[in-house]
C-alpha cells in the first residue's frame, strides 16, 4: 500500500482527567496529540502509536485539543479537519499560535477529499492521510515527521 501523504506545497494504563482527555504515557517517546471524535479511529491510533514509542494523548473535540495544547507540550499534533465543535484548520491555527513548532508538526487526517478540503490543508502547508488509512500508513507518517522534531529538540 502506497503512503498517502503530501505537503502542503501544491493502553490498560489510561487516565482520564474532567476535560474528556485520555492519556497512555509511555517512556520517554515523542508525544503525539491525536484529535478526532470517532473514538474508535482515537483507540486504533492511540494503540499503534503507542506500540511505535509515542506518549499518546487523545482528545476528541477542538476545546479538549486546545486545552491540553494549553497546558502541556506536544511534540507532533494528528487532527481530523471535520470535527464537530470546531474545524480541524482552526484547531491547526490555534495550537500552532500557542506551540510555533506545531505549524510544521501536524497531520492532518481527512475523508474529504473536496476542493476546499485541499485548498484548507494546502494553506496550511501539513501533511495530511487520506481516511481511511491503514495503521502502517499513520506510523510511516509520524515517522516522516518526527525527525524533524527530533532536529529541533537536539
């Protein structure tokens, strides 16, 4: 299966605190914000990615991801673009203003694949998959990605 991810050039030991955030700490790994409210995609991604080495945190809606954005670091952020409280290019937008980083350390997930879709991803100048996606699809892109956070952080 071929990755599908362009730029935008043309756990048992869950916790749950009150803002509907679901945490898996995993070691010392990379950790990725993973924003979607399809909680089944949120537990397939959040298991791959945490068998991968990444401390996972899951948020599903805009506020939640923005909340956890607010209060701790992210090192890569995986957004859907419809999510219903808020778009996922807004939530991009927001997250990026707070983490600069984040303007280059996001993917974003979608089934849309209408113009505007790709008009709001390209200005965003992100990776995106294209749903649905196998799993090896999703860690092949955090691994395209994470490299640049590592750069950053060295």
């Amino acid at each position: 299966m071929t990755l599908e991810i362009v730029h935008g050039s043309s756990g048992p030991d869950e916790s749950r605190n009150g803002a509907g955030l679901r945490a898996a700490p995993r070691g010392n790994g990379l950790k990725a914000l993973v924003v979607d409210d399809e909680v089944s995609i949120c537990k397939a991604m959040e298991r791959a990615l945490a068998s991968a080495g990444y401390d996972v945190v899951v948020a599903q809606s805009g506020e939640s991801a923005l909340a956890v954005i607010r209060e701790e670091h992210v090192d890569v952020m995986l957004v859907d673009l419809r999510i219903p409280d808020m778009r996922g290019d807004i939530v991009f937008e927001l997250a990026a203003a707070t983490q600069p980083h984040l303007a280059y350390q996001t993917i974003f997930m979608t089934g849309d694949i209408t113009d505007n879709a790709q008009a709001l991803i390209c200005a965003c100048r992100c990776h995106y998959l294209q749903k649905p996606f196998d799993l090896d699809d999703l860690t092949s892109a955090m691994a395209a990605v994470a490299p640049k956070v590592r750069d950053l952080l060295a």
